[in-house]
C-alpha cells in the first residue's frame, strides 16, 4: 500500500504542476498532505513535517540573502558590464547565446554548488535573454542541464555520499567515469545549440523586426552611445516611455546600426510585464536611479570576497551571504529608507523562493516520516528478477534517474544503493561498479522540487517548475542514459 501511495503521490504532483492545475507550493503542501492521511499518518503528520522542515532553514536563509545580494548587485550595476561583453561577443543570434549559457553554467559549475551556479548564470543571462525577447525557460533548462551533468564532480556531494555509502576512495568512483562526464557535456552542448536554433526560428517569426544583422550587438543594449541612451533620441534616456518599472510600449524607431542599410529597431513592446519583480529587470534600464558606478570596484571586490569565502567554505553559507548582503546595502544605500526600500524590490522573488522550500518539507516529511521511500526502495529492489543479476549495476543507473528524483540524495545513496550493492555483489558486480552507475541519474535528480538550488533558478527567471519540467526532464533523461552507456563501454561500469 505505501509503494502504491508512494508512486501515486509523485505522479499526481507532477500532473498538477505541469498541467498548472495548481502551483508547485499548492500541490507541494496539499497532495502530501492528503497521500500521508491516506496513510495512516493522521495527526503525526504535523511533527513529521516540522522535523523536516528543521532541515530546510538553513537553506532557506541561504536562498533568502543570496537574492537579496545578488539581486542589489544587479541593481547597482555590477553585471552591466558583463553582459555587454556577452552581447559584443554572442552578438544577438539565440543560438550563440544559449550555447554560451551551457558553457559559462558548466564552468560555474565547478564550485560544485548549484546554488551559486544559478545565482551567477542567472545574473549575467537573464537580462541578454529579456533583451533579446528569448524565452527564460530556455535559460533555465540549459542551465540545469549543464549544472545536473557537472553535478558528478567529487566535490559535488553525490560521487561522495556513493563511495562513503560503499566504503569506496571517491577518485575510485569518479575518475573512470570522467569519460561519461565529458560526453555527457556534449550531449548538454548539442541540446543548447538546437535549443538555441527554435528559439532563433520563434524569433524570427514572433520579433522578425529586431533580427537582422548587427554590425556591435552591445548597440543593441545601450543604443550605440555608450551611456544606455539612444542614438534616436540622442539624449541619455533609452527610448522607452517610463512605466510602473521604468519601461513601456512606443512606437518602433529605426536606428543606426553598424553597416549601411541595417536598422536597429528600438524596443516595439515591453520585454517584462508590469508583475516582474526587480530581480528580472533592472538590468534592462541603463538610468535606474540605483546605479552605482563609483562603487564598482567595491561591489566587484566584496562579490570575489563572498565567492572565494564561500568556495572555501570556512563559515556556513547563509551567514556569508547575510553578512555580504548586510555590508552591500550599508554602503550602496546608506539612508535607512533606501535600505527598505530594496529589501521589499526583492521581496516577490524571496517569497517565491523561500514559499517553495518550506513547502517541499511536507513532500520530505511525509515520504519520510510515513516510510514511503524505504518501502519503494525495497519493492523496486525485490521486482528484480533474479537472470538480471548480472546487470545489477546497468539496473541500478536506470533506477537512479527515477528514484534520485522523488526522493533525496541521502535517502537514495545511504538507504537504497547499500541494498542493491549487496545484491549486486551476490552476482559478481562489484561494489565499485554500483557506485558509478547510480550517479549518471544525477541530471535527472538535480530538476526534482525536492532541490533546492532549482527552485531558486525557476525563481529568480520567473519561471514557473511546470513548464521547466516540460522542457528540461526528457533532456535530462537521455543524458543520464548516455552517461551510463558510455560508462559501460569504457568499462567503467561493468556486467557481472
């Protein structure tokens, strides 16, 4: 009955959000709820979610003052930079800027913290993709795609919760799987380049009146004048009529742009809608008022202090992003009411955010506390027929893709993978081998609600888990089962 409960659970949750029958907080807190009471839970169900919900606190701080600091170095303009530079080099073709979405989400990646990759990809990309009317959704899938592949490193939690789960040195497990690792970054590539091809032809079809060649595609941006202005108006202003964010509807206006005969069209309708929060477009206004241009290289040194103090993890994550976003606000905004002032500009995006954690902790609890994921862990475990033995390890990759992704990584690594390493072992595959292949369902495992880090990156894009899921979860599935069949070609995961 509870592997039955169990199953249905997770898949009437994942109808529902990606139907939009209800947001993912709704149906985080109402369809546990109403699965664990079937269960024979009943008033327990509420010290099961309150001991779950002690484990997300810490992350939910972290998550809280990582928007607030990042979102304040958006709006100070730290990354305007930075995402002209990405212009002047990805130029305004969809398909270079989402393959360059890959790229900088996988090098980013190599902190080995999904967090702090979402925080950074999203903060430099989002504000090229509002600017070139792409869709954030394909930002957001990229971005998961590349950070779910890297997500093996030894550094990044799964490789060693594997090896400590089996007994085994974490370079054992992860060394020979560095071919997977590196396919698997080709397969993400290659999805970025088609991902970027559809959103060129949408483009083309949906805006054909900006999609002409640009000789400077920063001109785009800033309106050729290097000051955020427009070369039409030929003062500061940016062309756009000022609405609730700073930004309206006007009449096209054909620019100068880099060669005879090629126009840049000034903005023909608003990139955001009036409900997008601060987080999602500041960057897209080159005269807010809370530009800070004289303290760049503060707010750039304090950002490299913040990521050096949090790669070498000396103090916990959440104090290092409240004290950085503490020190920020002091000195970019030292009147009190400004203080306040960008807290609440943050507040849709941190309630968003925080909403959704808090609310995954009634999935946990009641997955956990009703003993749902051990006794789907065991039956997935005895369904296995006993002439595929052998192929234990094979089993074990394939079960990793589903299983990582409703239940936590500790649940799966030290509550699952022990019991099927030790039947495994019966059939001659090796401990080892078991080891590798259940972290190639690691690209699955990293879109679940159940992690935090992608509920940051859906909020922070303003994109709703439904319609990431839609893009990104079959993609993650062929990746993961590329990785385990180039593991089993390079031996690396062997047959018994």
């Amino acid at each position: 009955m509870l592997v039955l409960l169990g199953f249905a659970m997770i898949a009437v949750f994942m109808v529902l959000i990606m139907t939009k029958k209800l947001t993912p907080v709704l149906a985080l807190i109402i369809v546990p709820t109403i699965f664990g009471l079937f269960a024979g839970a009943g008033l327990g169900i509420g010290p099961m979610v309150m001991d779950s919900m002690k484990s997300m606190t810490s992350t939910a701080a972290l998550l809280m003052f990582a928007i607030i600091y990042f979102g304040l170095m958006i709006d100070v303009g730290l990354f305007d930079p930075l995402v002209k530079f990405i212009l002047r080099k990805l130029g305004n073709d969809p398909a270079k800027v989402v393959l360059g979405t890959a790229i900088l989400a996988a090098a980013v990646s190599l902190d080995g913290d999904g967090s702090t990759t979402f925080i950074l990809t999203t903060a430099a990309m989002l504000p090229v993709y509002l600017r070139l009317k792409m869709s954030p959704v394909v930002l957001t899938c990229v971005a998961g795609l590349a950070n779910g592949t890297m997500n093996i490193l030894p550094w990044g939690g799964p490789t060693a919760r594997a090896a400590t789960a089996l007994k085994l040195d974490v370079n054992d497990v992860f060394v020979p799987m560095v071919p997977s690792l590196i396919v698997g970054l080709i397969v993400v590539l290659v999805f970025s380049w088609l991902l970027g091809l559809q959103e060129r032809n949408r483009l083309r079809t949906t805006a054909p009146e900006i999609w002409g060649d640009v000789a400077n595609p920063a001109d785009a941006f800033d309106g050729g004048n290097g000051r955020g202005g427009s070369a039409a108006t030929g003062a500061g202003g940016s062309g756009f009529s000022k609405g609730r964010f700073g930004f309206g509807r006007t009449a096209p206006k054909p620019v100068t742009g880099g060669g005879a005969g090629v126009a840049v069209l000034e903005r023909t309708e608003e990139l955001v809608d009036d409900h997008d929060t601060a987080m999602a477009d500041t960057a897209l206004d080159p005269n807010r008022t809370t530009l800070r241009p004289k303290l760049f290289w503060f707010n750039l040194g304090l950002t490299v202090a913040v990521m050096v103090t949090l790669v070498a993890n000396i103090v916990p994550l959440p104090f290092v992003f409240m004290v950085g976003a503490a020190i920020a606000l002091l000195v970019n905004f030292p009147k009190v009411k400004d203080q306040g002032a960008q807290l609440i500009a943050h507040a849709p995006s941190i309630v968003a955010v925080v909403s959704m954690v808090m609310a995954a902790a009634v999935l946990t609890g009641v997955l956990n506390g009703t003993g749902m994921v051990k006794a789907m862990s065991e039956w997935l475990v005895q369904i296995i027929p006993a002439d595929m033995g052998p192929f234990m390890a094979v089993i074990t990759g394939v079960l990793s893709i589903p299983m990582t992704f409703f239940m936590s990584n500790d649940a799966f690594y030290f509550g699952a993978l022990p019991v099927l390493s030790e039947t495994a072992a019966h059939y001659g595959v090796g401990a080892a081998d078991m080891a590798r292949a259940s972290i190639t369902g690691q690209p699955f495992h990293l879109q679940s609600p159940l992690v935090p880090a992608i509920l940051l990156l859906v909020s922070l894009a303003k994109v709703d888990l439904g319609d990431h899921h839609k893009k990104v979860l079959w993609r993650t599935a062929v990746i993961s089962i590329v990785m385990l069949a180039v593991g089993v070609l390079t031996g690396a995961i062997g047959i018994g």
